[in-house]
C-alpha cells in the first residue's frame, strides 16, 4: 500500500504550481490522505480547491463565482459516481493485505488508483479549462511567473542535490510512508528499503525537462488565447495520457513503478503480526471514513484480519 502514498508524494512534488494539477493530487489525498479528518477533507474539497486556485492566481469575481459552482458540482458527481470505486478499492487492499500481499495483487491495485486518479483529473479538467482561457494578461502573466517557479523549485530540489543525495531521499520517503502503514520498521526492514530504491532509475533531469515542455505547451495556448475545449485537451493528453513524453523516460518511469511493487511486496513479507494489524487498521479506517459520505450505504467487509499463520515476528 505504500505505492500509492509514494505515488501521491512523487507527484505532488512535480505539480505544485499547477492550479489544476491539484486535482490529482488532492484525488489520491483524499484516498490514502494519512490523517484520521479523510472525511472531512472530503466535504471540503471544492473550497480547498477553489482555495488553491486563487493563490495561484487571483480571480475575478465572476470567475471565482463560476469556478465555485463548477467544483461543487463536480464534488457532488464524484462522491455520487465516483467515490463508491475508492471504498471498493480499500475492501480490495484489506482483503489483499489480510494474508499477504501477491505482485499480481499489487500491480492491479496500483492500476486501480492510478486509474481513478486519471477519471478525477479527467471529470475535473473542463472546470479549470473554462478559467484558464479566460484569464486576462495580468492574471495570465502571474500564473506563468507561478509555473515557472515551480520548475525551478523542483530543479533545485530534485536535480540539483544529485544522484547520491536523490537515492537517500528516495529510500528516506520510502522509510517514512511505509512507517505510515505498519508502524515502526525494523534496522533490517530499514536496510531493505535503501537496497530496493537504490536500484531504482533516476529520472529527476529528465522529468525535469519533460515538465518544463508542458508548462510550454500550456502557456503558449494560453498566449494565443485558446479555447477551453483546446486546454482541456491539452491537460488531459499531457497530464493524463503522458503523451510527448520521451521514450526513454516513459520507460524508466515504468521501471520505477515496477520497482515500487517489488519493494511492498518484499516489505509485506517480512510483516509483524503487529505490523500487519497496523496497516489492516490504518485500511479499515480509512475505508469507513469514506464509506460514510457515500449516498448509499455499502456493506462494510466483515472482520478482516491477519491470520495466525501469516505471523511473522
């Protein structure tokens, strides 16, 4: 389960300036958050949203006004759509985790919430498109001084450091959101972690440079005064899809993603009983978070728990 919170992290950090790309990120926040408020962050997410946006870039009354209205609407079609795939997926990571999480098990589940994140993001885009082309010169010239501000930002703590300082902070974050799960870990869990990310390819100049390409490409729609039909296509096909990424990237991307299952897996087999009643509980919490702002009550999964025989102390 660290994936996904490893995933979140890894792309929040490549996204901060981006006022709509925070609908990715509060997606898989909203989902594995790491606080016990999931709900209430959930209730809240339009005008956290709509929070965000404006300090990025101010907006003009009727802007503002119809970016509120477009964000509730959306909030009420995902947690009536939407939401019922996210308990779903927690029952599915609570049975999985119950006696031991499979590479097969892994693979889907991180399928699953990149999947919903890609829908949320996807269902979100025509709002934030719908402000974008509408913005003035002035608000036009604050976001791109915000977006390039942020490529600097990620340069100079993603690439800049380099390799060695990367790989630490790497298996650091790794330690940490693993830690979030299953409490504590052992020096020898600790030392298993350093080995599998260190193994994990380097991609920061390069995702560096992919990210400066699409900040181009959407600044320059803005520029030329494009539509929102065109923006919109625009995100989806760069943020979503990853389409103009270099293959080399794409492969390494997908290489670190792989990476990623081999290390849960590995980590999930030298679980504590402890330790797995940590990351069972932390589940189950979250999914009964969720599952009580659904419109419809959803059968919670009964009793599930780590058997005796998986044990591992």
């Amino acid at each position: 389960m660290v994936a996904f919170t490893l995933t979140r992290r890894r792309v929040a950090a490549a996204s901060r300036p981006s006022v709509w790309r925070l609908a990715l990120a509060s997606a898989l926040l909203l989902l594995l958050g790491g606080c016990s408020l999931v709900g209430l962050a959930y209730q809240h997410a339009d005008l956290w949203l709509l929070h965000q946006a404006e300090s990025f870039v101010p907006l003009r009354p009727a802007q503002r006004a119809r970016l509120e209205a477009a964000l509730r609407d959306r909030l009420a079609q995902h947690r009536a759509r939407e939401l019922p795939a996210y308990v779903a997926l927690l029952d599915r990571a609570q049975a999985a985790a119950a006696d031991g999480l499979t590479t097969a098990e892994v693979e889907s589940l991180l399928s699953r919430v990149q999947a919903l994140a890609a829908d949320l993001v996807r269902g979100t885009a025509p709002a934030i498109a719908v402000v974008l082309a509408d913005l003035d010169e002035a608000q036009r010239a604050r976001l791109t001084e915000r977006l390039r501000a942020g490529d600097a930002d990620y340069a100079a703590d993603y690439v800049l450091p380099g390799a060695e300082k990367r790989s630490a902070r790497r298996a650091k974050t790794a330690r940490r959101q693993l830690a979030h799960w299953t409490g504590d870990l052992t020096a020898a869990q600790r030392e298993r972690v350093v080995e599998l990310t260190r193994a994990w390819p380097d991609v920061a100049d390069r995702w560096h440079a992919y990210r400066v390409s699409r900040t181009d490409g959407l600044l320059a729609l803005l520029q030329g005064r494009a539509g929102a039909a065109e923006i919109e296509r625009y995100l989806v096909s760069r943020w979503v899809r990853h389409e103009g990424q270099p293959a080399d990237l794409a492969r390494d991307v997908a290489a670190t993603r792989t990476g990623m299952i081999a290390l849960i897996v590995a980590l999930d087999g030298s679980l504590s009983a402890t330790q797995r009643k940590a990351l069972l509980d932390r589940l189950r919490a979250y999914r009964s978070d969720l599952a009580a702002l659904l419109p419809h009550d959803v059968p919670a999964v009964a009793a599930v728990g780590a058997p005796d025989t998986a044990a591992r102390d």
